[in-house]
C-alpha cells in the first residue's frame, strides 16, 4: 500500500472532448498532450499498481470524453484484469452513452457512472438512455447537470467559481489523488490543465516512486500549511472543496 494512502487515480486515456464548455479550459486553451494513451505505457501502469496492490478509485479522465477513445473498452477491461478489487469510475459527459454501450461497459468492469449534462446539448443521448436503465442500474449512476457542478477557475485556466484564489486555504488532493496524463506524466492535481507541476513519469519510474519522492512530498506540506501562493498554479485557484470524497465535482 501507499502511504499517505493513494485512493484516487485519474488516468487519461484520450485527450479529446466533443464539448467545449465555458467553464472548462478546453473553451480557451489548446491541449499540451494529444492522441490516445499507448497501450503498453497502460500496461506498465497497471503492472506498477498491482505491485502496489492499489484498491482504490480510477476513472480515465482529464478534461477528455474517454467514449472517444477507439478502445475505451479495453482500457476498462485491462484494469479489471490487473486490478480485480479495484472501484472504476466512468465519467462522462453522455453524450455517447447509449444503453447498450453502458451494459456493455458494466460487463467489462465498471462500478459508477458520473455523467454529467453539459451546457448547450441538445438530442441528448443519456436522456433517452436513463429511462431505459432498471433501478439497480440507476443506483449505480450519478446523473447530474452542469448546473449542480460545484465550479473552480482550473487553477486559473477560466473565469468561474468564487472571486478570488483560496490563499491560505489548506489544500489536501495531493494526499490521495493523481493524474495521470495520455503521455504518462503524473500531475499532484486535476486542476492543472496546464501541467505546471509534473512529478514523474510512470513510463521510467514506478508510481511507488514518485509518489514519495522529494517534489511530491514537498508539494504537499506546502498545501497542507496553506501555503498555496508558493505554488503555481495553487496560487491562482480557487477551489475550497480539497478533502477526499468518493466523486469529485
């Protein structure tokens, strides 16, 4: 196990978005990784979790819609393979999510499905979708719209959210979650769009690594004493929920 306990890990299987929100940096700033994740590098990123016996939540996401992915399946399914007791989250905006994809994706592993309706969508397939799911299946759905989206600036990459950076707020996502990108960089936070604070490369270090290494470990006792204008993009966000909860908003 790792300590402080991993127990969220957000991997991007894809960097593309059918959707360009205004609360969402993919409306004003251009994706610095593109294309898919390669295989092999999920592959080793799964090898490394298991050796770690992670049994935590993953979700493949990182501003993306991971049903754009040509083999989203198979990302679900080698997660599964690699980590049977793991909790796999599907985000999804559902745009694409029809009622046989979603059966499908449950067979394959999936545990929970966060979609989410975005601005502006109209012929909305989850709609049509929802009324087709049985009750067990909707008590694994959350189902929400953009309007109960808790928003934040995405370390500073938009205009939402309260009015001001939350300096000196304690910040503790670092502590238990981690990003990482189509490329295999690990970032500390989803927040940052920008990959400001890149600490490691599952590609040529192990995830045990560089979860422990000297820039995460110090990256986390600056934000657990407040200490968030030290830090960039910290020093531009304005998030306050920062604490573990089991969905994100």
């Amino acid at each position: 196990m790792l300590s402080p306990q991993l127990k969220m890990i957000e991997i991007e299987i894809n960097h593309h978005c059918n959707r360009a929100c205004s609360y969402c940096p993919n409306s004003t700033s251009q994706r610095i990784e593109k294309g898919e994740m390669d295989r092999d590098l999920f592959t080793k990123l799964m090898h490394q979790l298991s050796d770690v016996n992670y049994r935590g939540q993953i979700s493949y996401e990182f501003y993306n819609e991971p049903m754009l992915a040509k083999n989203y399946r198979w990302f679900v399914q080698t997660t599964r393979e690699f980590l049977p007791y793991v909790t796999i989250d599907f985000y999804t905006n559902g745009t694409l999510l029809t009622i046989d994809r979603f059966r499908e994706l449950i067979n394959d592993g999936v545990n929970r499905f966060i979609v989410t309706k975005h601005e502006g969508v109209e012929n909305y397939v989850f709609d049509k979708t929802y009324l087709e799911l049985t009750e067990n299946e909707k008590m694994m759905t959350q189902f929400k719209s953009f309007t109960d989206l808790k928003l934040t600036n995405r370390g500073g990459a938009v205009d939402a959210g309260p009015p001001s950076p939350a300096n000196l707020t304690p910040c503790f996502i670092p502590e238990f979650l981690i990003t990482v990108t189509v490329k295999g960089n690990v970032l500390p936070c989803f927040e940052d769009f920008h990959q400001e604070n890149i600490m490691g490369n599952v590609g040529t270090e192990h995830i045990r690594d560089i979860w422990h290494n000297e820039k995460f470990n110090y990256f986390r006792k600056q934000l657990r004493q407040g200490l968030r204008h030290t830090l960039s993009p910290c020093n531009k966000c304005n998030r306050v929920q920062v604490c573990y909860d089991n969905t994100k908003s």
